[in-house]
C-alpha cells in the first residue's frame, strides 16, 4: 500500500512545519526568530580592467606626496542586478580602505555606451528590468563614462 505524501499547511508565523514542530517540542521556551540579526559578508576579491596611481601632491624634495589610485572597469552592459549590485559592495570596500589606509580610490566605470538599456535578469515581474548603465549606477556609483566621451591620448 503506497502512502500519500500530505502536505501540512505552515502554521502562521513559522516559516516552516518543522520549525513549528520543533519550538512547540524539543525548543519549547527557546526565542523564535529573534530580533537581534547577524550581520555577515561573503569575502571576494576584485580585479578592475585598469589601475592608474597619480601622485596628487608632488614634493619638491622628490618624495612622494598624496597618492590617488583610479580604477578602471570596461563594460559592454550589466547583464544582471547581481553583477551591478557588486559594485555598489566594491565601491564600500573602498571607502573602507581609504579610511583605514589615508590610500584614495576611485573607481570609474567606462561603458561602450552608458545611454544603452540594459536587460536585466533576476528583477522586475517577468525577470527582466530594463535601466541604462548610467541611471542603475548615478546613486552607488557616480562616475560613467561613455567610449565615445573619452579623450584618446596617443
């Protein structure tokens, strides 16, 4: 005789049967969900397309003086919200380091076109959300620079 596989409806407020099971059973008197979070960060490391240290402030007894690093990223288009939040924690890890170290950093981003809508995955009610590069990146982020705005140095 095959069993049927019945599905219990979640009691409300308990994000699972197994969770209600549990704190009316073996973690009766527990705190269920409490109001004190942990924060946690995933670690990663980024690598930006182009790296240019300027000496801001040169002495004139040769030594070097305040040093600003520009980072570069070249980018066609994001293709997902994740790929473009990314930034948004690149950008704070920055922050971070310059605090830290005094080291100045800024990342400019550098797209084929900044203007060009981009489709993003993972957003929007069908999965798909439509921003230019520029606008998903003028609050996070606010240096973009379209190809075409660049000035060719030879």
């Amino acid at each position: 005789m095959k069993l049927k596989n019945r599905k219990r409806k979640v009691p409300v407020g308990y994000d699972s049967c197994l969770e209600y099971d549990l704190h009316n059973n073996e973690l009766k008197g527990w705190n269920y969900h409490p109001t004190e979070r942990v924060s946690y960060a995933v670690p990663s490391t980024y690598e930006p397309d182009f790296k240019l240290q300027i000496n801001m402030e040169p002495s004139c007894s040769g030594n070097q003086g305040r040093l600003r690093e520009i980072l570069v990223e070249v980018k066609g288009r994001f293709r997902t919200r994740q790929e473009a939040t990314k930034y948004i924690y690149v950008r704070q890890s920055l922050e971070e380091e310059t605090n830290q170290t005094g080291k100045e950093q800024e990342l400019i981003f550098l797209f084929q076109d900044a203007k060009k809508p981009c489709l993003l995955q993972g957003s929007g009610r069908m999965g798909l959300n439509r921003a230019t590069a520029s606008g998903l990146l003028r609050i996070a982020l606010p240096t973009t620079v379209s190809r075409r705005d660049c000035l060719h140095h030879g």
